[in-house]
C-alpha cells in the first residue's frame, strides 16, 4: 500500500511542484469518496493539480465554470424533445450534464446562485440526479472538488452552513517556497510539457474505497474525535470557558464522522491499518475550519476557524468529560 501510494504521489509531482499536503488531503478525500473545497487565490494551479490526479488515477473529468448565469440544467442536464430514430415517435430523452464524470471540478462554486448550487447536493448526497421525476444514477466514483477565491467577495453567494457541511474537507492552498516557485516557473515557460501519466484506474480506487470502512478504529480514538467536535459547542457541558466566547455555531455530529473516515484514509496513505490519535489530529483543520462558526468577539480579536481548531486540539487532550465517571468507577472497583 506504501508503495502504491508512493507511485501516485510521485507521478502527481512530475506535473505539480510542492503542495505535498494539499495532495494527500485531496487523496484522502477520493479515498473516502468525500467532496473538498479548495481555497487559494488565482494562479495556484487549483485546476491542473485536479486535472492532473484524475489523470493519474484515470478517472473522467469535467471542469464547470460558475457564472451568476448558470442554471441548475447547465449542471445536471436536461430532458429535450426529439423523434426516436427508426419512426415517427416523438418523446422527451434525457441528456446528461457535466456532472455525470468521475471528478468534477467546479470552478468558483460561489459566484453562482444557491439554486445552482444546490443542483449538486443530491448528487454529492446520494450520488443520483434526479430529473423529470426519474432518478438518474452518477459513474461511481464520483467526487466534486470546489474551488474558491478568497479575495475577491463581491458578486459572490457565499454557500450556507448545511452545505458547506456536506464537504468532508475545506482544503487552503497557500504560495509555493522560493525553490518551488523558481522550478515552476522553469518547467512551465520551457518547451517541454509534463503530463502524469495513469498510475492506478478506478476499479482500485473503488476496491480502496471498500476497504476503508473495515479498517479498525478503537473506542478511545472513536471517543477523542467525539469529544472534539461535542467541545466546539458553545451551549455544551463539555465545551471549555473559551468555547463560549469565541464560537456562535459549534460542529455537528457529521464532523466526528468526517473526522473517523479521514483519519482511516490518513492511515491507509501511511501504509498503516491500524487508526491512532495522530491521525485525527492530522486531518483535524481541513476537516472542522469549515464547519465552526466564530463569533463576533473572535473576529475582533483576529481568530480565524484554523486558530480555533488549534486551540480545541490544544485542549482535548486534557479535557475529558468523562473523567469523573472514570473516577467513580475506580472507587467502585477499589471498594
């Protein structure tokens, strides 16, 4: 498996410079047959690094450009009248839209209306389209991977909460170092082109995705990322004084089942079968700065999502709800 990995990972740094974490999240996420947002302003190579892991993994790709134009049919298809070929026999048929590929990318998701994007979350969801009242069933895999520039907010729709909450992983692409940005500067203005050539093919990714579930998680690390995501909430016993004052909206318990499904697919990329701590902890920022809300008075006083996962990190380890009843227990026993 270490191997496999490795093979993958190497083929993608033949075309991508750098931004080793930023692939293996995007690894993980396929493995757990997720959904990501990127995040990074323009020029990071957003769309080739998505491009270049399809290719590596053979996988279908489509790309989608949100406009504020776009229209829920431009993303799932539409039903057109026709004549059936061999007779005179007219009926609507269904052509299918972009969404239908292995891995979508879809370009700046937030400079389009909700009702357009909403037209992806049952496709995220249930991995279906449904239209004209028939469900039409997506190429397994399927992963969306959604971009979004940072800086520039006006004419935007930022998306809500609960869909925001549907994505396993809100992944920050940040500037490459100096030697990075020189090698990509070398490779891309000379006249040799570097394409990844295909490592591995869908059937092992979907053979990996089924292998996932079986990995083993122990109670205590089970238990660890359960504490940390019932610590975010403001109006929970469990949550520290801080908590209170820095968060308006806590994480749900989908994010302690995003944060066990990529700890296993950090473990499987480690070569690993075995789920530890470490690996929540490892995949603890892309999992949860999407899905906290700070409050006001964090906002003033410059605490973004990543400073407050740090912070519920930094507390977990000592803050156990659960130690009275441990305490109890062991009076029980020593009676």
């Amino acid at each position: 498996m270490l191997k496999l990995m490795g093979g993958l990972r190497k083929e993608i740094g033949q075309v991508i410079v750098g931004q080793e974490a930023v692939v293996d999240q995007l690894l993980m996420t396929l493995l757990v047959g997720g959904h990501a947002i990127l995040e990074g302003v323009p020029g990071l190579a957003k769309t080739l690094l998505v491009n270049t892991i399809s290719e590596a993994l053979s996988l279908d790709f489509g790309r989608i450009q949100f406009t504020p134009d776009l229209m829920p049919t431009d993303v799932t298809g539409t039903l057109i009248f026709q004549e059936k070929a061999g007779g005179g026999v007219r009926d609507f048929v269904f052509r299918k839209g972009p969404v239908f590929t292995n891995l979508l990318l879809a370009d700046e998701i937030n400079r389009t209306p909700p009702k357009t994007q909403a037209a992806l979350l049952e496709g995220m969801s249930e991995g279906q389209v449904s239209v004209g009242g028939r469900a039409h069933p997506l190429p397994k895999p399927f992963c969306v991977m959604a971009t979004q520039n940072p800086l520039e907010q006006e004419g935007t729709y930022p998306l809500p909460e609960a869909q925001l909450d549907r994505f396993l992983m809100k992944i920050c692409i940040d500037y490459p170092e100096f030697l990075e940005e020189e090698e990509i500067i070398d490779r891309t203005t000379g006249d040799v082109e570097q394409e990844a050539a295909a490592v591995l093919d869908r059937e092992v990714l979907l053979s990996l995705q089924a292998i996932l579930p079986a990995l083993p998680v122990t109670e205590h690390v089970q238990a660890y990322a359960t504490r940390i995501g019932r610590m975010s909430r403001p109006e929970g016993e469990s949550a520290p004084g801080w908590v209170k004052e820095y968060i308006s909206w806590g994480v749900g318990p989908r994010a302690a089942q995003a944060l066990i499904r990529s700890a296993k697919a950090h473990t499987l990329l480690a070569g690993r079968f075995s789920v530890t701590r470490a690996d929540v902890r490892a995949v603890a920022l892309p999992v949860l700065r999407h899905r906290l809300v700070p409050s006001f008075h964090a906002e003033a006083e410059g605490l973004g999502p990543d400073d407050i996962v740090d912070m519920l990190l930094d507390d977990v380890p000592t803050f156990n709800p659960r130690n009275e009843y441990d305490e109890v227990s062991r009076r029980i026993l020593r009676l």
